[in-house]
C-alpha cells in the first residue's frame, strides 16, 4: 500500500500476524520501499535510464510487466553478474550526543558491524542448500536467486551458470548530526537505540550524502548500501516507528540525473527486534532490491498464505516475514542471521512454482502460491445437450465475482470432459465471459467449466452439464511400414501413414507414440493435432534411426477415443554397419602461459591436430576466442588419414592477472568442435637491470698512480622504461675511485649504458668501495663492488 508517499512492504501490525515478536514494549519492526523520484521523466523513460545504470532485466509474467537485477535467467545461456556494491557506514551522533558507530567494536557488537557485514554472507560464499538441493557454494542472495529461478538455473536448466554477485566496495565512514527535531534516542536492552524520520534522512542522503559519495568515486552503475547501526526510523512521528530498513532511487543530479538506486538497513545488536537481528534487515532490503531496484514491479494483491492474514499490495520479496531466520556460520566465526525471503513464484501466481523443490519461499515455509483475496462463481450452459456426430454445440461460460466482491475475473478458462485428463478447450475470458460453438468429441460425458483464476480472483469450478455426442471411427493407409537397410545412428527418409476419420464425430487423438521390441529407433512428427473432424485426414511422418545391425521392429500406436483404439500400424526397417568415420585427436587439452607483460606477445605453443581414422578429414575453421589469444597453423582444408598439423598459439595479454580463452577445431570428425582451454597469466611492465660484471677488481697500482680504466654494462632487461636518479661511488675508500657513465637519467627497456671505473690509490695495501646506481627498479640501489691494492 501507499501511505504518505511510501510504498510500504510487509509494513502495519495490525494487518500482518507475521510482524516481528519483540522481547519487551517496543513498535514493531517494519520495511519501507521509497517510489523512484523521476524528476518528471515518464514511466518508460525512467526504466530505460535504469538499464543504462544498471544491468536490469525486463520480462512479462502473466499481464505483469516488471525488472530485475542482473540478467533474465530465463534466457538460455545466462551467465555471472556481479554489481559493485558500496558499503557505506553512517556514523550517526544524535542531540544527546549518543554516537552510533558501525565502524567500532562495543558492548553490543564485540566485532565492528562494518566489518561484520563485510564477513557475511552477503558478500562472501558459503554452501546453501534447499531441503536436500545443492544450490552450489556461493552468496546468500545469489543462493536465493538461484533457488528462486530453479526451473532454468539448476545443473538440468538452460542457464546452469546463472549468477547475480555482489563485490563489496567499501567507502569511508559518512557522518551525520541527526537534528533534535529529526530523531532522538531511547534505552534497548543493549544500551540505546536510535530513532529518526525516515522524510529527514532520506532527503539528506539524496542531496548531502550522494554530493560527498561522488567525490569518493560512488557512481550510478554501483549500488550503494547504507548500513546504520542500531538505529531505526519513523515515518513523521516517532509512534509510527519502526523501519529497519528501506530502498528508493533518484535521478542523481551528480551525473547528468542517471538513475541512482540504493538502500538502507540496520545492523541490529540493540534486541529490541527479536526476529531481525544482526544480519536480517540487511539480506531484506538487498533481497528487495534485487528483484525490484526502482520499485516499479506491479506486485498483486495477495492474502491468506501461512501465517500471513488480510489482503495487501506492493509487496516485494523480502514480504512477508513469517519464513524462517536462516543461521549462516562464516569463516570469521560469526553466526548471520538471514531473513527467508518469497519467491517471485508466490506473488505471481506461477502453478507450479518455477523454484527449487517447487517451493515458495527460500526455506520452504511457503508451499503455494498465494491466494488472491476475490472469490469467483463459475457458470457454464451447453445448447444443444444432445449431439450428431460432428455437429457444433454452443458454449457459454461466464466468471463472476462472488457475493460480496466486486471487479470483473481475468485469465482463462477451460472445458473438461469428466473422461478425460485433458481439456477439451481453453479459452481466454473476454469481460468475465465466453461465447462460442464447438464440435465435442464421441461420447457420453459430463462437462465442467474450470476457471484458472488471476492474481486477483481464485479458481472455481462450474456444476456439470451432461453432453451426449455420436461415435468416431478411423482408418489408416498404408497400413504397415518397411525400411530399407539404414547406417545405424543416421536416420532415414520419412515415410507417411495417412490418418482418416472415417466416422460420424470428431476424433480426439491423446497420443501417438511406438510400441514393441524397438520402440526407440523410431520417431514421428505430426499434424494431426489433439482432433480430427470428420471426414479430415492427417499425416503422421515416421523416421527410422536404427541404434543396432539386424531387423529392428515396432509399431505406430494412436490412442484415440474411435473403435479400436489404440490404432497401430506394424513397422520393420534393417540396420547396416555405417562406413568409417573421420576421428581425430587434438591435444594437448590445454595451454598455460605464465607470467607475459601486458602488450607483449609471449613464445607460442603447439597444439598437434591428428587423423586417429582410417578416412580423410575435412577442417572447416580454426579459430581462438578471447582476445589475447591469437594462432596460426600448418593445417590445410584436409588431412589424411595418420597425418598431423600443428597449431602456433601466442599469448599476448591486454591486461593484467588470469586471461582465459580457447582453441577450437571445426571438422566433420566426431566430436567436432574439439576444444584447447587457453590460460594466460598478464603482468604488469616492470623494469629489470642487468650489471655485467657485478663486480671490479683492479691489479695492484703504484699509490698515486692511475689504472686502466674498467667498464660495467648496465641493461634494462625488464619491461618498461627504467629512471636512473644518481649513480655515485661510496664506502670505505671511495676517494681511491672515480667514475664516469653513459647512462642519463633512464633506459629504456632492452637498452644499456655504461659506467667507467677508475683506480688511483692514495695509500698502500687492500683498497675497497662500490658503485651504488639509485633507479625505480626493485632492490635499488644496485651495487657493484671495488676492489684494488695500492703499492
């Protein structure tokens, strides 16, 4: 509901039994979900600036349009998205001057909140599972999302790699003086706890707060999350509190009005909130967020699911809050406690529920879907009542609200045979209504009218309407089939069996499948559909794929409500030993290149392409994806049978840290495409120097005299440009020597210089110094030990 400008999710005591159970006099806990202030942008517009934002996701479940973070698993091939979440603590000091830190230990939290949360399972993996699921080692919300989508993201779905990440970003410490007019504190069983107008702080976190965060590096495509620390709000007046948590979004002026979403959450040790400690409110809001980030999804009115009583709207996923706390020990030895959240199933009406186990909720405190609050009456008349064989009766069927209700159901509705499993008709309601005439199978049945129900309106079922209809017979041409010697595993040319209804009724055809010794090396495709009028034919289409040598037999069974049924028709076909296949052999299975500079081609590596077979090969492409991977290769068109080729392949990184790609060889071999994996580890440029020699040693030399000079070869043979910034001599006897050099004040990779030493003793006996050169390098200054006799 909508209540002073607020969405209100999960929201007032006196209309949810699920709000949180308090351990003394204290409100009860609440979440809010702030709308998205456009700044006069419609609708559309604002969704289209949150994708620029945001990766958000769009779909329709129903006649409901809404978004989502991340990618749309329902979408084959769904893979990892991670969003950089900024984890903001807010140093909170109130007019009392009570401070609410959640960057220190304390009392109440023995460990910093901020660093807590960083821990947790929000942010970090741990191994989740649903009832006796695995839904893989992996975030909390991740898990959630996973297990909320199961249908397409479990190992046997279409997106098996689905993953929706969070990589916490920590920024500095925001403070904020709350005015006494705006909040106030109050005794909690763990010292205190704060209270401030949610109006107040929300309006100075969009135009304060988002001003300093820009400056920090905070932008629009990350999420900020703001954790306060037993610190609560209020809508207007303190007795309206108290919001644990909420989530909004603005047009951030600090970027051209990009669409800036958020949230907001408590980290609670004050236990004044028996069921949402520590971690709860968190794992709420984020939750909420994540399947609703600008609180434009157009959730339906629900009710009378669990423990949850009276008929709400706009509810999200973290609602409602009957579900079970979810315990989560991690590695820094801190027991979380996780919120249960709802699945999109349960608002959406999805039967059955498209998550894991086909449950409702994370946990499974929820088992169906929730009920929609109006009540339908379903009526259906039938006229004519006693039928010829292919003859049209009409149908009315009308769906209205039950007494006391009002609106007008929507959906569809189906007709159904009382001898039969299947619907005879589905239709879709038109003002609560249908009209039409319709041909009904043979038989002599009772038919109902069953109403699916809305999101707004549950399902209901009509009184039966007794129909009599006229027999059906069929006839089949040709009435058995042969196949000619076929290679085992290919599959013929079809042949067709024509399908006539012979009779004075439609037919109605349940199945069409094969029985006998080999049912499963044949197929069929047909257009015969679920009825045959009568005097129309159809076609069924039957292949023949042998899977062994020999005579292989079955036969074409149609299940239909004509004399006779099932109708079948024998089938034969022999499979022949197929000519040899093209095989070969690609390896090694992977490459690994170590430690390339970033821009620089490494040496390559071979891969060996073989003919294994006895028949030539036909290569189609050779190609490498990712791109700091690139090959050439001596492989033509073809290769003959017990012949190689080789495949050069180069590293060459475009950055730094692990580069993945792979090979992949495109042939009519089996198993084509055969696959290399590709690694690489990128560096980053360094310098490196060379001195040749490390050391000088000088003849004995007459004191005063000079020696001839000796050379030392400085070479950069790093990665990038080297800075020289002094080269001098040092130590014990440094006066005995002097040098010269060529160096400047740099080298450029691969380049050399060279320093010339010279020896003059100044008095008798062992002589020693070094060259000390002071550059960028590691282990500057590099040292070139001197050693000399004078005489």
């Amino acid at each position: 509901m909508k209540i002073s400008g607020l969405f209100v999710f999960a929201l007032v005591s006196t209309c949810f039994a699920q709000d949180q159970p308090l351990r003394h006099s204290r409100r009860p806990a609440r979440y809010v979900s702030r709308p998205m202030q456009n700044a006069g942008l419609q609708p559309n517009a604002v969704q289209n600036a949150a994708v620029a934002t945001l990766p958000i996701w769009q779909t329709t479940s129903g006649a409901y349009n809404y978004q989502m973070v991340g990618t749309n698993p329902m979408v084959a091939g769904a893979g990892t998205t991670t969003i950089t979440t900024n984890v903001i603590p807010l140093i909170l000091t109130f007019s009392d001057g009570t401070v609410f830190d959640p960057t220190v230990a304390n009392a109440c939290s023995p460990q910093a909140p901020q660093s807590l949360v960083l821990s947790s399972p929000l942010f970090n993996n741990s191994a989740y599972t649903a009832g006796s699921v695995s839904l893989g080692t992996t975030q909390y919300l991740d898990g959630y999302q996973r297990a909320n989508f199961w249908q397409y993201t479990s190992p046997a779905g279409i997106s098996p790699n689905y993953h929706t990440l969070l990589s916490a970003s920590p920024v500095a410490a925001i403070r904020i003086s709350v005015p006494a007019a705006s909040g106030s504190t109050v005794a909690s069983p763990c010292g205190k706890l704060g209270e401030m107008d949610i109006n107040w702080f929300d309006t100075y976190v969009q135009t304060t707060v988002f001003t300093q965060l820009a400056t920090l590096g905070v932008v629009p495509s990350g999420f900020p999350l703001f954790v306060l620390y037993n610190t609560v709000m209020y809508q207007g007046t303190s007795a309206s509190c108290c919001i644990l948590g909420y989530h909004s979004g603005f047009n951030n002026p600090n970027f051209a009005s990009a669409v800036q979403t958020y949230a907001v959450a408590d980290f609670d040790t004050s236990g004044d909130f028996a069921s949402s400690p520590d971690l709860s409110s968190l794992t709420h809001e984020v939750g909420e967020w994540l399947d609703d980030p600008t609180g434009n999804n157009p959730t339906p009115w629900w009710g009378h699911v669990g423990q949850v009583g009276g008929c709400q709207n706009n509810l999200e996923n973290g609602d409602p809050l009957s579900g079970t706390i979810v315990a989560i020990t991690m590695s820094n030895g801190f027991t979380y406690h996780a919120q249960e959240l709802a699945f999109k199933s349960w608002f959406y009406h999805d039967v059955p529920s498209i998550g894991v186990n086909g449950w409702y909720s994370s946990n499974g405190t929820f088992k169906s879907p929730a009920l929609p609050c109006e009540v339908s009456v379903t009526s259906l008349n039938i006229s004519p009542t006693s039928i010829a064989a292919g003859s049209a009766t009409t149908v009315k069927i009308t769906v209205g609200p039950g007494s006391g209700f009002t609106g007008i159901p929507g959906g569809s509705v189906s007709l159904a045979a009382s001898n039969s499993a299947t619907p005879l008709a589905t239709y879709a309601l038109s003002s609560g209504a249908v009209s039409t005439t319709a041909v009904l199978p043979a038989g002599s049945y009772n038919l109902t009218a069953n109403y699916t129900g809305d999101l707004n309106f549950a399902a209901g079922s009509s009184a039966a309407v007794a129909v009599t209809v006229g027999s059906a017979s069929v006839s089949l041409s040709p009435v058995s089939l042969s196949f000619a010697g076929q290679n085992t595993g290919t599959s013929s040319a079809a042949q067709a069996v024509t399908f006539t209804n012979s009779g004075t009724a439609p037919v109605s055809i349940s199945s069409v499948s094969f029985t006998g010794a080999v049912p499963a090396d044949y197929s069929q495709s047909n257009n015969c559909g679920s009825s045959v009028a009568v005097g129309a034919k159809c076609t069924i289409s039957v292949i023949f794929t042998p899977t062994a040598t020999g005579t292989r037999t079955a036969s074409l069974s149609i299940a239909d409500n004509a004399t006779g049924s099932p109708q079948t028709v024998p089938v034969t076909g022999s499979g022949v030993v197929p000519p040899a296949s093209p095989t070969i052999s690609v390896g090694p299975a992977s490459l690994t290149f170590t430690g390339t500079s970033v821009g620089v081609a490494g040496a390559a590596q071979a891969v060996t392409v073989k003919n294994t077979g006895t028949v030539s090969v036909t290569i189609s492409s050779i190609s490498v994806s990712g791109g700091d991977f690139s090959s050439t290769t001596t492989c033509g068109a073809s290769l003959a049978a017990g012949l190689s080729c080789t495949v050069s392949v180069v590293f060459k990184p475009t950055t730094a840290g692990t580069r993945t790609g792979s090979l992949s060889v495109a042939d009519n071999a089996t198993g084509s495409p055969q696959q290399v994996s590709l690694t690489g580890t990128g560096a980053v440029a360094a310098p490196k120097v060379t001195l040749s020699p490390a050391s000088l040693t000088f003849a004995s030399t007459t004191v005063g005299t000079g020696a001839t000079a000796q050379k030392v070869t400085m070479t950069n043979t790093g990665t990038a440009a080297m800075t020289v910034s002094s080269i001098k001599l040092s130590g014990t006897n440094a006066a005995d020597f002097a040098q010269t050099n060529t160096c400047g004040t740099g080298l450029a990779a691969n380049a050399s210089c060279t320093i010339s030493v010279t020896f003059r003793p100044v008095a008798k006996g062992s002589r020693g110094a070094s060259v000390s050169i002071a550059d960028n390098v590691a282990g500057s200054p590099q040292i070139v030990s001197l050693s000399g006799a004078g005489k």
